[in-house]
C-alpha cells in the first residue's frame, strides 16, 4: 500500500509506510492512500500510528474567542457591571442612547442620539422615557437573561 504526501499545494509519492519517516513526516501532515476517501493527518491513519511512537493524542480542542466590539470583551463575567451601569445610564441619561453604546448595540444608540438632537430635545422626552423604561428592564433581568439576551443575542429595543 502506498501513500501520497501533500506538501503545501505539491503531491508527493507515492511512498511505502517506512519511507515515509524519511519524508519529515510529522502527526499533522496530510496523506492519502488508495480506498481513502480525503487526504488525513498521518497521525489518523492506523497503518502509520506506529511512526510517532504508537498513539498521537488528537489535537487539542479550539477554545472560543470572546467577541470584541465597541473595543469591549463581550463575557459573562462582566455582564452584572454592564447591566448595572446600563441601567442605571439608560434611567438617568436615557435621551441620549448611552446605555445602548454600553451594551454594543450602536445603531440604537445612534438613532436615540439623533432623535434627541435633530428634535431639538423635544424628541428626547420620547426617547428618555424609552431610556428609563429599558433601564429598568435591564436591572430587573438575571445576569444570565441580561447576558443570553442583549450580549450574545444583540437585542437592540427592549
């Protein structure tokens, strides 16, 4: 049985398993063999195993990256400091869309900043009654509801 080695965008081979040690074979390396149907890591293959000194433990597993946004580590460790201070943003300066820049939902933001100015604050009274409603939404969530809902699933009203 002979197998065929990828090395970048070349094929090389084909070659007898022995030969193979000779190539710079390493536990990642892709290879292919006839009756296999996609090239694998030779670590994977069992007729190769015995190259790397008997059993290669799999790669390790891919930790999650936190989201970044809004220059903000979106975690559930700081989701009790963010529903407290957004809510207490959203009550006291509501009008002015500060509370959803601290959750990362800029566009609500943005929207309740421009009412409030290009109203000439009359469109503020709307929006800070907006604001003081959704603060005290916020402080009235779990962390855990705050987090699943306006972190991860980006609620942006309400």
């Amino acid at each position: 049985m002979k197998f065929f080695v990828a090395q970048g965008q070349r094929q090389l081979g084909p070659f007898e398993p022995h030969e193979l040690a000779a190539q710079g074979l390493d536990p990642q390396t892709l290879v292919w063999r006839e009756g296999m149907a996609q090239w694998q890591p030779a670590a994977s293959v069992p007729e190769l195993r015995h190259l790397f000194g008997g059993s290669v433990p799999p790669p390790p597993p891919v930790q999650p990256q936190p989201y970044y946004g809004g220059g903000m580590e979106y975690d559930q460790s700081s989701a009790n400091t963010r529903k407290i201070a957004a809510g207490i943003c959203g009550i006291l300066l509501g009008a002015f869309g500060v509370h959803k820049f601290i959750i990362g939902a800029t566009i609500p933001g943005v929207i309740m900043l421009l009412v409030t100015l290009l109203t000439f604050g009359f469109g503020g009274i709307v929006m800070g009654v907006i604001g003081i409603v959704e603060g005290i939404i916020y402080l009235l969530k779990t962390d855990q509801e705050f987090y699943q809902l306006y972190m991860v699933g980006k609620k942006g009203w309400f």
